[in-house]
C-alpha cells in the first residue's frame, strides 16, 4: 500500500505537497457510521472511527463535487471545494432549488457517489476527501492555521 509513497521531487515541490496530502491516519478516514439526511434535505454525516464528527450540507457537496470537470472549473474560477460560483448581479433573481441528490451509492469501501437531482453524476467523494474537507470549527481553525488565511 505504501509503496507509491516513494517519489522524488525538490524540498519546495515537498512542503508545497505535504500541506495538503499530509498522510491522514487509516482511523481518520475510515468511517463508522454514514448518514445520508435525504428525506431531511440537510446533507451527510459521517461518524469516524477515530471518534470525529463530519457533517456537509448538500449545497454544500454539490459545490464540492470532486470529478474531473468540476475540479477544472474551480481551479479555472480560484473556488475553493464547496464555494459557490458567484451569481451574476445583473440579472433577475430566479429561483433556483437548493441541490439535492437523487440517489447516492457507495463505491466499493472507500467512497460514496452523488447523483444529483440536476443531472449530473459520477462524483465520487472519497472518504479521505470528505476528512480533508470536514467542516467542523476545529478542522476548519487548524486548516486557517496552516494556510495563513484569515478567519
Ligand atoms: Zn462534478
Ligand atoms: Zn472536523
């Protein structure tokens, strides 16, 4: 499992790298219990077995949708996983649903796929994304206190 943890690469391209893919325990990115709040509109749960709680909201996961395209087009637009898109000023306020999933499965055991309800599909949130991206005060505190963003 470890093996293609060998690579080379300079010591900037290492501290650049070590930020975000730090190698996270296998009881931090393991999950104990999974809740999908469908009926509640509300969003995921996921307990862990190292005793952390995650929670997102939908809106939230389908901002964060990790497939190829939607990774393209917020490194293109500078949005950080789970931000919204701007909206356009201009043009008259319409009413758009809050995003919902339509059927979310797992994928073997290391992920969970959404398919939303406004068509699109085949993002796969793996359990060591969603970690990576708890929105929980303490993660949210410790990644403002390694990026040197303020709060
Ligand atoms: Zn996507
Ligand atoms: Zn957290």
């Amino acid at each position: 499992m470890s093996h293609e943890g060998i690579r080379f690469s300079t010591k900037e391209d290492q501290a650049r790298q070590e930020e975000e893919n730090r190698p996270l325990p296998k009881i931090a990115i393991t999950p104990e219990k999974v809740r999908v709040l469908m009926t509640e509109g509300k969003g995921l749960e996921i307990d862990w077995v190292d005793g952390h709680r995650s929670a997102w909201g939908f809106a939230w996961l389908r901002e964060a949708c990790p497939c190829a395209t939607c990774l393209e087009e917020r490194k293109q637009e500078g949005r950080k996983p789970g931000q919204a898109k701007a909206k356009p000023a201009a043009l008259l306020p319409m009413y758009t649903p809050p995003p919902k999933p339509e059927s979310v499965i797992p994928v073997g055991r290391y992920a969970i796929q959404f398919n939303w309800l406004d068509g699109h599909t085949g993002g796969i949130y793996s359990w060591e994304y969603l970690r990576r991206v708890c929105q929980c005060r303490e993660c949210e505190f410790e990644r403002s206190e390694t990026t040197g963003a303020p709060n």
